[in-house]
C-alpha cells in the first residue's frame, strides 16, 4: 500500500474518532457532524496529503463540484475549531 494512501486512511480514522462516527456513517450521512467530519477530510487531503479534490471526491463518492464545495467548507470549519 503507497503511504499516501496509507496517511489518506489514517487521516479517515482519526476524524471517525473525533466525530464519533462510523465509516459508514461517513459515506452514506447527510448529519451534519458528518458532514462536518466529511469537510474536513477533504480540506486535510488536499491541504496535507496534497490529494486532488477529484480523487478524495471519488473515494468518498461525490462529484468534484460537491469536493470542491466541501473543501471550502471544510478549512473554515478547521479554522473554527482550530483542528
């Protein structure tokens, strides 16, 4: 397994921790802690895995526009709560 991909779940993991979710719960929830705890995935990502939004988008199963969105959404959640 690359280690990027390795950080990318690592990552996964310790927002599912920190929101107290399921992993299922983040593929297939529109509650907003995960929401939330989706946002964040995606700006972390790209901000310090430097994954594309196109490919965290496609693990997660958005489009690029919502990963796009999300991303946004989610450094202003970041900022927020100083994660």
């Amino acid at each position: 397994m690359d280690n990027h991909f390795h950080l990318l779940l690592e990552t996964l993991d310790k927002l599912i921790f920190y929101y107290n979710i399921t992993k299922d719960d983040l593929f297939n929830s529109r509650v907003k802690e995960v929401r939330e705890a989706r946002n964040v995935f995606l700006y972390m990502s790209n901000r310090y895995l430097k994954k594309s939004l196109t490919e965290v988008g496609k693990l997660l199963g958005i489009k690029q526009a919502a990963s796009s969105l999300g991303y946004r959404r989610g450094l202003e959640i970041f900022k927020e709560n100083g994660l």
